[in-house]
C-alpha cells in the first residue's frame, strides 16, 4: 500500500491493550474536531469528532477527551485489536462561510502486534 | 450506496504540464471537498465547493483551481506544475444538511507524480 506519512510518531502497543493518541492544535478558535483513521493506500476514514462546548465523548471503543486550556486532543481505543493498525489525525476546525475550514495534525501511526 | 470516487488513481506529469482530476461524490452529497496529502505537509485542505459555488479556500497558490458541476461532481486543475506538486490528492463529499458539518467521506486519492 501507500505510505501516508514519513518519520510520523508511532505507538506500537500490544493486541488487547488500551491506546491513547495525542493531539496538540493550535487556534483556539477551533470549535469542532475531528479524529480519523487513515490505512494504506486508503483515505481518510471519520472516527469520532467533538465540539468545543464538551469535554468527553464516547463511542464504540472510542473515546475522545478535549482540553481546551491546553489545547490538547486525545484519543483512546480500548481493547486495541491488529485492524486498528493505521494513521490517525487529528483536525481541528474553524467555522467559515457556512461550513468550516479544517487543519489536520501530522498524525500517529499506530501499529497494533498480535 | 456507491461511495466517492476519483480518476485518475495515479497520474504521471512534466514540470509545467497541467493536470485535471475528477471527483464524483456520493449520490446526493452536496459538498465536495478536496485535500492535499504529502510526506512533508500532511493533509491540507486545499477547497470546498457547495452547489457550484466555492466555499472555502485553503492556503494554496492560484495555480490550484476547481470547479463543481450541477450534478455535484468536481474537478480540480493544477497548472504548470511544480516538482512539489506531487502528492496524493484527496476528495471527500457530505451532505451538508445545512447545520455547518456533517461527516466527510473521503474517496482513495489520485496519486500525482510530477517528474
């Protein structure tokens, strides 16, 4: 497959373990974000995403932690599993023209052993 | 549902060429987006369109320009091309119902190499 990025930070964890991804952004004018996967050769995939006025959302082995103070984004995958092997990004996004403008972090390559 | 897809997959260019890539989103999807994707920059968001109309621009030189079509379908068009314009280069589309977000799908990418 493709490779999406070179020198990007990797996690490497264990099969059934807990993964933790961060995330720093930079506006604090961002008032949405968004978590995706990305696999070789494959685009963007949407994860989970959060608005400025929450802290915490939950999904399905996902969750997402917001620290607006610090401007700092977090994911964690629970009970991680060798398919969740991927790049993942960060965006943060500004509200503009009825839509949003977003800016993507350089992503986490994180690489799941069985 | 079919989902968004992209044509060329790979296309090889010259220095100074210009180059032409399509997008066609998922059916009923009324925004189109498009994105650049290198080793050196990440993902950039390049722009939107909505109903024929450009929403939103990125960062980009005017050398990059697009287009979408009553049918929602876009195209972007890089001219004289530039060694750094090789990428892989990313549409995604959503329905915008009109609340300011709904999810992106992202179609495979059209790699471009320019030599």
């Amino acid at each position: 497959g493709e490779s999406v990025g070179l020198h990007l930070p990797t996690l490497s964890v264990q099969e059934g373990d807990n993964s933790i991804i961060n995330c720093a952004y930079s506006n604090s004018a961002s008032d949405y974000f968004i978590w995706y996967k990305q696999e070789s050769g494959k685009g963007p995939q949407f994860i989970i995403d959060i608005r400025s006025n929450m802290d915490k959302r939950q999904g399905q082995r996902v969750t997402v932690l917001l620290n607006k103070t610090v401007k700092h984004l977090s994911l964690q995958i629970a009970a991680t599993q060798p398919g969740d092997s991927a790049v993942y990004f960060c965006a943060e996004n500004i509200r503009s023209g009825g839509s949003y403008i977003p800016t993507f972090g350089r992503g986490t390559s994180l690489i799941v052993h069985p | 549902k079919a989902g968004v897809t992209q044509t060329p997959r790979y296309l090889i260019k010259t220095r100074g060429q210009q180059v032409t890539l399509s997008c066609s989103p998922i059916s009923g999807h009324r925004s189109v987006s498009w994105y650049q994707q290198t080793p050196g920059q990440g993902l950039q968001f390049l722009f939107e369109y909505f109903s024929e109309t450009q929403r939103n621009k990125g960062n980009f030189p005017g050398r990059f320009s697009g287009r979408q079509f009553s049918n929602s379908r876009s195209e972007m068009n890089v001219s004289t091309l530039e060694l750094g314009d090789s990428a892989l280069y990313l549409c995604a589309s959503s329905s915008d119902p009109g609340t300011g977000y709904s999810e992106q799908y992202f179609g495979p990418g059209t790699r471009l190499t320019v030599t």
